[in-house]
C-alpha cells in the first residue's frame, strides 16, 4: 500500500469504482484513497483556493512581506495538501489540489523580483509543473505549458514553439494507441490531445507563423497563412476523426471538433455571408448532421448513438443551466411600447437569446 | 490504451456486479460499444445557441427589409417546423432522442422568439406589455407538461423569473437596485416552490422535482445575496442566505443529493464572508472570516459526502 500517491492498481479500481458504482468495490482495492466527482471537486477545489488566499492576505498583513508571506503560505498549504494526501488519502479531491497549487504559486514572490514578465512567467510555469507532476494533473500540466509558452513569446520564441507544439501533438495522438496502466497517466494524454494542437494554433496566429514560408521562400506570408494554416486543419481534423472513431478515444473527437472550429475562424472570410447567416447555416448544417448521426447509430454494437454509461450530475445541472440562459434574454427599457422597439446589433426579444452582445 | 476489463471480471466473480452488468462494461472497455451521444448532445446544444443567435441578430438587422409581418409568419414556421418531431413522437409513443430533446427546444426558443417580437413591433398586449414574459412561460410550461420535457420547464422556469424581475420595475442587473433585484427573486422562487407543490401530486411528472429544487435553491440563495449586497437589506440578506443555504445542505441529506450540499456550502461561505466584511471592515478580519469559512464549509461538505455515501 503506498502513502506518496495511489499504486496504479489502487488508481485502476478508483476508476472502476467510477464506472460500476463505488459500492463495487471495496476500502481494500483502493487502498482507501478517496476522490470526488466533479461537482464537489469544484466546490472543494473553490474553498481550497478562498482559503489559500485568505492565508496569503492575512500574513501578508501581518509581515508587511510578499517573500514572508508566500513562504508561510507554501509552507502551509503544501503541508496541510502533503498531510490531507498521505494521511487522510486524498486523491483528485479538489481540496488538496487547490492547497498544493495555491502553495507553489505563493512561492513565485519569493525567488523573483515583481519587476520582469520573464521569471515571473517561468517561475509560474514551474509551479504548475510540479503540482502537475505531484498531483498528475492535466489542468495543472495544461496551466504550466500556458506560462511557459507566455515566458517564450517573450523572446519571440514562436517558430520553435509552434513546432514544438505541433510536433507534441502528434505524440500525445499517437500515445494514446498505448496500453496506458495508470488512469490518471491516459487522462493527461487525453487532454493533451486536445490541448496541445490549440497551442499549436495559437502560437501559429498569434505571431502571424507560417511553417511553408522555410520552404518556399517566392510565397509570400499574407498568401502562405491562408492557405497553409487551412489545409493543416482538414488534414489534422481528418486523422484526428479518423483515429478517434478506431481507437475508441473520445479525446480525439473533442480534437477534430475543435480542428473544425479552428477551420471555420480560418475560413470566415472565404464565404461572402453575413455572420448571422453564417450562424444559422453552420447551426442547421450541425443540428441535421446531429440529428442524421444520432437516428443512423441507434445500435447496441459499434459505434453508437446509445446513451449508455452513467449521466453526471455536473452534465445535468451544465444542461439545465444553458437551457434557461438560452431562454432568457436581456430585456431593456426600449422595448416597452412607445420606445425604440429594435436596437442595432441584437435584438431584445423574449426568449430568443439574443442579448444584442454578439 | 486503459483497460479495465481484467477487474470487472473480477468484480462479477466477487458478485459485486450481475453478467449483464459486466458483459456491458467489459464491451465498453474492448471498444465493442463505443458510445458518442455526449458529442451528439453537445454538438446539438451549439447549434441551437448557434441559430437562436443568428436569427435574434437577423431580426434586429432586417426590420425594414423583410418586414414585421413576415417575420412573426417565418418565425412561426420554423417553431413549428421544430415541433414536428416531437409531436410525432409523442403520437408514436416513442421516447425522445437526446438531439430531439434539443431540437424541441430549439422551437420553444424560437416560438418564444415570436411572441417577444410581436409584442415588440405590434404592441397587442399596450401597456401590460410584461405579461407577454408570462405567456412565454405558461406556452414553455405547456410544452413542458406535453412532451414531458425537463428543459422546456428550464426554459419556462427561467422566463417566470425574468417576468417576477420586471414586475418589480427590473430592466437590467445593472442599473436596478439590489433590493427590487432581490425582492423579485425570492418571490420567483416562492411562485416556483408552489408550482412544484403542485406538481408533485402528478405521479407522471415526478421527474421534474429535480428541475424545480435546482431552480428554487439557486434562485432563493442568489437572491438573498444579491439582498446582502445592498446596505439597507444587508442584515436580512445575510440571515435569509444563511437559512437557505442551511436548508439546501439539509435537503441534500435528505434527498442524497450531493449538489445542494455544494451549492449551501458554497452560497454560505461567501454569505459569511460578506457577513465579515459587513461587521468587521478591517482587512485582517475579513482574511481570518474568509479562511474560518472556507475550511469550515470544506469540513461541512466532506461531512455530508460522507452521510450521503454512507446512506446510499
């Protein structure tokens, strides 16, 4: 039975437990780590953070000191998180996570100077490094590789960046063919998956890349960006499709959903529509193709339009929330009678969601 | 890629689960069944929103163009259109798809769409132009109670709120005050806690309980904070938030159900620290609030897991 972290066999019946019930399975197989749901997670995860920061503040106070500070406040939070961990077997709680985290940030102040954005930056990337390494942790790994790519925009660092990113993300697809032991360890492939090519995409934008310019000197950037970004998108969104719907990944899927989207902010201005054209097509175009999928994979085998598995109660309280945040519009004084009815830029009718801040 | 197939076998030799139970878990994990109705569901929510605005943006734009009269007509049409399915499901007796679920919606949305625009351009309703966020409520409600749906009651729900805020004089969260905002809220979940009363002598339509707690706890807790955010209500906002906030946690134990534990405890905490802010206006004393709150509210709801768990 281990202390530091659960055994991978421990961590494989956690994940059983969340599959077939935790009344499946018992104290013994898991070793008597416990873990949350989601929503309590995020509530957990929430008072963790308020309580972190009401330490900082309070001996911040009291030390006149952000060095003083954040050292009592690691110091703290990190023993307490270490403490919750080891003795009381918390794993993917939200509780300790949020200590562990907020302990490793506090300590920023202490090796840095607030002056520069570059240590700060670094200093930020290696905290949540090592809250995602003790933690494994794919929010945390995600936090890390967005201040580490902030440290290297920071010295114009974006052609090897978006290589990098783009070649990571080949791995992290590929590495998901792999017969992974620990559940936690195929988590932060999956979400690297997702992650790792929005990185790539972003880093290619955000500093105008263009990875055909090496190769073709005669073309120029403007042209090269419009077309080459585009058509890496089809290619990634294809293979991602494709190795998603074969290897069973669902990660894969959110990846070639997300190439999509990338792919339709690309090509905005290839079409001529307006953008609440544009708005209608792509949503009819996305509602059919739902509703076409979901009638034709109405099958027990393969894949399927079954819901099978259990509904979190996360998703349930997400899907009744936007239903009433759709239904509800912003209603504003020029719509009573006698006033300007319609205002320019959205309207204020009941219901139809349309706030007018599009 | 992660298998567990090797320890659900073992969970059906301990009994733990039934062969069918297994069989269906074991297919899931080899890849035999490979579930998307989460993707479909999302993609179907996006395309919605994605359409709902689109039109709203339309509207505001080709007033003068297409016309108000042909507006309200296409509007009409594609509400209807959207109802097809389920009024033909519902005549088959044949349960909704998840996407079918969202298309419905879309055509409540659209219908509601409709009625505001009228309301809007034709004035039917003169000076009792609010109750036409009645009537989208009632008309949601309707859909609701016909297609046994529990997002059009969403939907309904939140259209009743909307009309309580703007009999209270409510135009927008910005330029309202703290008290009407409130005060309209807990009168909106008061309305909500007597439908629902109602509701629950129809054994079909138990289901939507879940729906009307979920409204009525998130509607009186954000109300009674917003009441704790103006000075002149502050003290009774605090209390009502506190007493709300303990009742949710108590029905979480009593019902099992772990996110109104979550949403007493996460309410209550920023109660209590609004509370220290109110009665303590020194910084040190609302840090010390802050982090008493925190853990303690962390010790609340770990404790009422652990009652829940332990009475599942």
């Amino acid at each position: 039975m281990s202390t530091f972290r659960p055994s991978a066999a421990e961590e494989r019946w956690l994940a059983v437990a969340d599959i077939a019930g935790e009344k499946a399975v018992t104290a013994a197989d898991t070793g008597g780590w416990r873990t949350a749901s989601l929503l309590p997670r995020c509530a957990f995860f929430f008072l963790g953070i308020l309580a972190s920061a009401a330490l900082f503040g309070l001996a911040f106070l009291l030390s006149s000191s952000a060095i003083g500070a954040g050292l009592f406040t690691a110091f703290i939070c990190i023993g307490v998180a270490e403490l919750l961990i080891t003795s009381k077997r918390f794993f993917g709680m939200g509780f300790e996570e949020a200590l562990w985290m907020a302990g490793a940030i506090s300590l920023v102040p202490v090796f840095i100077g607030p002056e520069s954005d570059r240590p700060i930056a670094l200093g930020l990337a290696i905290a949540f490094a090592a809250t995602a390494l003790r933690l494994v942790n794919p929010l945390f790994a995600t936090c890390a590789l967005a201040a580490a790519s902030w440290r290297m925009s920071l010295d114009g660092g974006w052609q090897a960046a978006t290589i990098a990113f783009a070649i990571s993300t080949v791995i992290a697809w590929l590495a998901l063919k792999k017969n992974f032991v620990r559940p936690s360890t195929q988590r932060l492939a999956q979400w690297m998956t997702v992650v790792l090519p929005l990185g790539a995409y972003l880093w290619a934008k955000q500093f105008n890349f263009d990875p055909w310019r090496y190769l073709d000197r005669e073309v120029t950037v403007d042209s090269m960006t419009s077309f080459a970004l585009p058509l890496v998108l089809i290619g990634a969104a294809a293979i991602a499709l494709t190795l998603g719907l074969r290897w069973r990944q669902h990660a894969l899927l959110i990846a070639f959903a997300l190439c999509v989207v990338l792919l339709a902010i690309e090509l905005r201005d290839v079409s001529t529509l307006t953008i609440e054209a544009k708005l209608i097509v792509y949503g009819i175009v996305i509602l059919i193709s739902s509703v076409i999928l979901e009638r034709r994979l109405r099958r027990p085998h393969g894949v399927t339009s079954l819901p099978l598995g259990r509904d979190s109660d996360a998703w349930k309280i997400i899907e009744l929330g936007t239903a009433a945040t759709l239904a509800t519009s912003s209603h504003r004084p020029d719509s009573t009678p006698g006033g300007n009815e319609l205002e320019q830029g959205g309207g204020s009718y009941g219901g139809a969601g349309s706030s007018g801040s599009f | 890629m992660l298998s567990l197939e090797h320890e659900l076998h073992e969970l059906r030799q301990r009994g733990a689960i039934d062969d069918r139970t297994c069989a269906e878990l074991v297919a899931l994990e080899r890849g035999e069944v490979f579930p998307i109705a989460f993707e479909l569901r999302a993609a179907a929510y996006i395309a919605v929103a994605m359409i709902v605005t689109g039109i709203g943006i339309v509207i505001a734009h080709n007033l003068e163009r297409i016309g108000p009269l042909a507006i309200a007509i296409a509007l009409a049409l594609a509400a209807a259109g959207c109802y097809v399915p389920a009024i033909r499901s519902l005549r088959r007796n044949e349960p909704r798809s998840a996407v079918g679920e969202y298309v419905l919606l879309l055509g409540a949305l659209l219908l509601a769409a409709d009625i505001g625009f009228i309301e809007t351009s034709f004035h039917p309703l003169g000076g009792l132009w609010t109750l036409h966020l009645l009537l989208i409520a009632l008309v949601h409600a309707a859909g609701a109670y016909i297609f046994n749906s529990k997002l059009l009651l969403s939907a309904s729900l939140a259209s009743l709120a909307s009309w309580f805020g703007f009999q209270a004089g409510i135009t927008s969260m910005f330029d309202s005050k703290p008290a009407s905002v409130g005060s309209s809220g807990l009168a909106a979940a008061v309305a909500i806690l007597i439908w629902r009363a109602m509701n629950s002598r129809h054994a079909r339509y138990r289901d939507f309980a879940g729906t009307f707690d979920f409204f009525i706890a998130n509607v009186a807790l954000i109300s009674s904070l917003i009441l704790a955010t103006n000075r002149d209500t502050r003290i009774l906002g605090l209390i009502l938030a506190l007493f709300f906030a303990t009742a949710a946690i108590v029905y979480a134990v009593h019902a099992r159900a772990i996110s109104f534990a979550v949403y007493g405890v996460i309410y209550g905490v920023i109660a209590m620290c609004i509370g220290a802010a109110e009665i303590n206006g020194r910084f040190a004393g609302v840090f010390l609030a802050m982090l008493i709150s925190a853990v303690g509210g962390a010790f609340v709801l770990g404790y009422v897991r652990q009652l829940i768990k332990g009475s599942a």
